[in-house]
C-alpha cells in the first residue's frame, strides 16, 4: 500500500485523489429492476434525473453472492481470493470450528478506507448492521477524520470507537428494529448529514436487504422503500457528491407454485450417500440476521470425508435437479476468485432453470417459521447481475465491470471531470 496526495495505491489498484467527495453506496440485494420499475413507474424522480446526467450500467458481484464477501470486495477493490472474506460463515481452517466471518482477524487485505485516510483522507462509512462495521473499519485511526458506525448500534457510538457520538440527535431517527425498512432509511440519511457536515472525501453507505427479500420489484413495499430512498438520492447529488450507486447482489424469488421454498437439503442427501455426519455442509448465507431467509441461500461447501472421490461426487451432485454447478475446490475457487483454504471441498451453486432452488443442510435444522412470505433469496451465479450507476457521464471505465470497481471508477471519474473543468 502506498499513498500521496495525487493518487492512493491499494491491493495492485491506483486511485486518483478525490477531486470531489466520492459516495459509493451498496442497495443489499438491489436487483436491477426494482430501480428500473420505480423509475417507470415515477416514483424516483431524483434517480431519474441522475439517470439522464450519468450512466446506468450493469456488472457483476462476486459469487457467493453474499453479503459479506460483496462488501468487502467493494471495499478492498479485490474478490475474496485476495481478501479473505468468501462467506459469512465458514469452518475456520485453524481451530475446524463453524464461526462467523465477522472478526477483522479474517481480513487479509486493506481497504480502501484505510488507505485513504494514511493519506490524509477524511472518511465516512455506515453500514445498517453491526456485522460488517469491524470488517470495514478495520485499520481506521478515530482521530477525528474518520467516521465508522452501524444503524443497528448507533446509539452507542463512541469517538474513540466510532469516530462520532450523538448519531440518533444527528439524524433525528431513533435506532431502527433490525428487520426493517428505516435500517436502511438510518443509513442514507446519516449519509446526507455527513456530507454536509464532515464533508468527507471518500464515503460508504451499504444498507440491509430486507425489504428486498420480503418485496419483489413493482410491488408496494418495494415502490415505498426505494421511493423513499429516492429523497436521499437527491440529497447526495445536491450535495455535490460524486455518487456510485451499485448493490452487493440480487434476489429472486426461491419458492415453487404454491408459495413454499424450493429446497435441496443437501446434508440429507450427503448423509444417504455416505452415511450420517461423514460430509458436511456448510452454507456460508448463514448469520445472525436469518428471520427473512431462513440461513436458505444458492452457494454451499461440502467437506468430505477422507478418501472420499471428490470428482465423482462432484458430478453426482451437479446432476440433482436445481444445481447449477458442482466443483471440486480447486477449479471452483479459480472459477469464482475465493481463497482454497477457507472453502470446502465442492463448491456447490444453486439455481435451476427458472433460478429457484437454494440450499439447505438438513430438513429439521431450519427454522423458517420466520418466512411469512414466500421465499427470496441470493447467493448464486443468477444474481450475480448488479446495477452499477453514476451520477455524472463517465469514460474509460473498466471492461467486464464489477461491483467491487465502485469506488475506483467514482475516484477516475472524479479525477477527469477536474481535469476537464480545468
């Protein structure tokens, strides 16, 4: 990692010196159309008008398309191969015990929000849930620049800690209920509040995907969250921010005809074939937030027993009906970027042919009385799929874009729109 004040160099990537504030924000779960729909549909003005002054692309998130690995992606500029971060869950290669991928100690790449400051940025990340808030700030010095908090704990923000105090007074929100659209509303308007008031130079803004898992594109809960996050939108753009909007995956619906989840309970069928408890499968979706999910996601790992045939069992599992793709951990990490040594011995990915199935560990290990609605879920190749938009026109951008390319292309396009002005 180097740095200076013309460029930030980290994890092999250059980035030009902001030349205005860069907001990157990460929509969880924000398929492309549910913006596409509200804006047809005028219910974001604000975006639409964005829209007309910027560009509206699509990219790529990382697979597992999962909260955590997507997010430090974008926070690093790097997959997880690089990062460390493959799941939110994993079997920790050290002690072989099932732990969440929360603790910074898993993290083996700096972020950009680091870099930034060592080089005399001043920083700004909010995140709704507390989960990713240690990940992402790993590495920031609360010297008064840098602001690093969660919705879900913002009530107890510290300076030495936090880098700010008297959040709730801030925003004028009380802490929202976890499973709730106004965790996402905390966020983005914490996030107007700093620009004007911190004015930093780079910012961070990742909300939470439950009104996405709950609310397919068009219907009334999502026309009113992303109508409502429109308002914001309007804020940071008014604001003089140079915005990159993108998301950290997509959702799709993962329930059959008559509303009930369509699952493979592959530890079950591991089980049938090997015998009880000789494989284990691990579903990295799972964390402590899994009310609107069930822990039911489209990506697994499975640890075999010793002497097991890897490459057999690889193609027998890719012909169950709904797998997309069955790898034994080699040729899977390399397809998907992920690092070997936190990852399984087949990588499994989920989807089928109208993309509905997920993946489960045993039939009776899932509690889904949670699921009042019929299931929406992630974490395979088909919601992969993320909008990638900028309010101003941008050039150059990088081929085969990525969502983990957010805040590189804000930082590029940032730096040409100065040197065009000048």
């Amino acid at each position: 990692m180097s740095v200076s004040k013309s460029h930030v160099s980290v994890n092999g990537r250059d980035y030009p010196w902001p030349a205005q504030p860069v907001v990157v924000i990460c929509c969880d779960g924000s398929e492309p159309e549910y913006m596409e729909r509200a804006v047809a549909d005028g219910l974001m003005p604000n975006l639409e008008k964005i829209l007309a002054k910027g560009e509206n692309l699509r990219g790529h998130s990382v697979v597992p398309s999962f909260t955590n690995p997507n997010n430090m992606s974008i926070a690093t500029g790097r997959p997880p191969a690089v990062h460390g971060i493959c799941g939110n869950f994993l079997i920790d290669p050290d002690t072989g015990d099932a732990v969440m991928m929360n603790d910074p100690k898993f993290l083996r790449a700096p972020t950009v929000f680091a870099a930034f400051q060592d080089a005399g940025a001043k920083v700004a990340i909010v995140t709704a849930k507390d989960k990713l808030r240690l990940l992402l700030g790993k590495g920031l010095k609360f010297d008064g620049t840098a602001v690093s908090f969660s919705t879900e704990k913002a009530d107890l923000c510290k300076p030495e800690t936090h880098g700010i105090e008297g959040v709730c007074e801030m925003v004028g929100m009380e802490v929202p209920e976890v499973y709730s659209a106004e965790l996402s509303e905390f966020v983005f308007a914490a996030g107007v509040k700093l620009l004007a008031s911190m004015k930093p130079d780079i910012m961070y803004l990742s909300t939470t995907d439950y009104v996405q898992h709950k609310f397919a594109p068009g219907s009334d809960g999502s026309n009113a969250f992303y109508s409502m996050m429109d308002k914001y939108l309007g804020g940071l753009d008014a604001g003089g921010a140079m915005i990159v909007l993108t998301a950290d995956h997509g959702m799709k619906d993962k329930h059959l005809a008559d509303g009930s989840p369509d699952v493979l309970y592959l530890q079950d069928v591991m089980d049938e074939w090997l015998g009880v408890g000789a494989a284990r499968v691990i579903l990295p979706i799972t964390d402590p937030y899994v009310v609107h999910h069930g822990a039911l996601g489209s990506f697994a790992t499975v640890y075999l027993p010793e002497g097991a045939d890897h490459s057999a069992l690889a193609t027998r599992i890719a012909a169950l009906d709904g797998i997309d793709v069955c790898l034994a951990k080699a040729e899977g990490c390399a397809r998907f970027e992920l690092p070997e040594d936190r990852t399984g011995d087949l990588i499994v990915v989920s989807g089928g042919p109208n993309a509905t199935k997920v993946i489960g560990t045993s039939a009776d290990q899932h509690d889904l009385t949670g699921l009042t609605d019929p299931l929406r879920s992630h974490g395979g190749i088909t919601e992969q799929e993320i909008p990638i938009i900028l309010n101003r026109k941008a050039a150059d951008l990088p081929s085969n874009l990525r969502n983990f390319d957010a805040f590189y292309i804000g930082c590029s396009q940032a730096a040409k729109l100065a040197q065009a002005a000048e």
